[in-house]
C-alpha cells in the first residue's frame, strides 16, 4: 500500500455516493478512513469543509520529558515522543485533481467494498467538481475464513509459550537475536569484501 494522505469529509459536504449502497450506510462511509495519494502521501491529515474549502492540519513533533537533553542520537526515530496538532490549519494550494478512496471491511456484512471519488478542487467555489468514479464489491468469505486462521494461530502459538518448558527456548532465542542484530550492526560498519582485498593488494 505504502504512503498516503488521510482525508476527513465534513458530513455536510455533498459526497456523491451510488443510489444503492446495498449493506452500507452512510456512517460507514463517513467513519471510515478515507485516502488519498495526490498530496504528498506523508501521511498528513487534510479536511475537506462542508464549502468544499481543503485544509491541512498542522502537526509539531513532542519530545518526551526524559528524552530531553539525551545526546546519544541524532535520529528522530530513537526518541521518545509524539506528534500533536498544533491548532493551525494551512490552505491546499489549488487547482489540483485529488483522487481518493475507501476500504470497507466488516465481518458482519457479506461484502468487502471499495468507493472512489475524483475532486477538482479550485480556490472558486462554483469551479469545484466532486463524481464517484468506482464502487466496487466482492465476497468476503475468504478474508474472514483467513482472518480467522491467522487468529487461531496467534492463539495456539500464545498458548504454546505459556508452558512452562517454552522458558528455556524463549529465553534462548532472545539470546540468539542478541548476537544477530549486534553482528548485523558490527557487519554493516565494516568495509565490504572487494574494499578489503583492494587495500590488501593494492598492486
């Protein structure tokens, strides 16, 4: 799937949707997690307002209180903390075609659909044009049935290293994991093995 772009649609924006939604209702919809790959996909939150008018929600990064002054690195990915919204919301720049979609996936319904929509926004409001352009069905048993299975084995494997005589190899492949990841950290900062033989024999 990779990256993407959230978007939230105020409940009194037209949204076109098909005249027979089947199993759905609109709080499916409306509740759903609604995508889109036009604008950036770095994983932003924009709003669509009941005018039409897209924002973008700003966001700020928080560093945990005990994170503070630590210098033992520079990634932001080894420090605690969250990103928090910072009130501010920034206009999207128009005019620009904006597909996006959504997934409904639920175990009571005998369908898993998906809906999408193409916006042409534009800074005028009399310019902007919303249509649906796919609703798509399809049977569900399947990814139910392998839902399933995959939660019987979580189970099964949950209870396996309950017993008491998984300790040792819990406690062994901890072990092992240990050794690998400082010998993948140890490899990945040593020269590779064409760069070694060209220094031994440099001739």
């Amino acid at each position: 799937m990779g990256l993407f772009d959230t978007i939230k649609v105020n409940r009194d924006f037209v949204l076109p949707l098909p005249p027979d939604l089947g199993e759905l209702s609109i709080d499916d919809i409306f509740n759903n997690e609604i995508q889109t790959k036009d604008l950036g996909e770095s994983m932003s939150i924009f709003d669509i307002h009941s005018d039409g008018s897209m924002t973008e929600r700003e966001y700020r990064w928080v560093e945990d209180e005990k994170e503070k002054g630590d210098k033992k690195s520079d990634r932001l990915l080894d420090l605690g903390g969250s990103m928090e919204p910072t009130g501010i919301n920034i206009s999207v720049p128009a005019p620009q075609s904006i597909e996006f979609y959504c997934y409904v996936s639920k175990d009571a319904y005998e369908n898993d659909y998906c809906i999408e929509w193409l916006y042409f926004y534009d800074s005028d409001p009399i310019k902007r044009r919303i249509s649906l352009t796919k609703f798509e069905k399809w049977p569900n048993a399947e990814r139910k049935a392998n839902v399933k299975r995959w939660q019987d084995e979580m189970r099964a494997r949950k209870v396996l290293f309950s017993k008491w005589y998984m300790k040792p190899y819990l406690v062994w492949a901890d072990v092992v994991r240990w050794v690998f990841r400082k010998y993948r950290r140890i490899k990945n900062k040593l020269p590779n093995d064409f760069k070694v033989e060209r220094w031994l024999t440099p001739l």
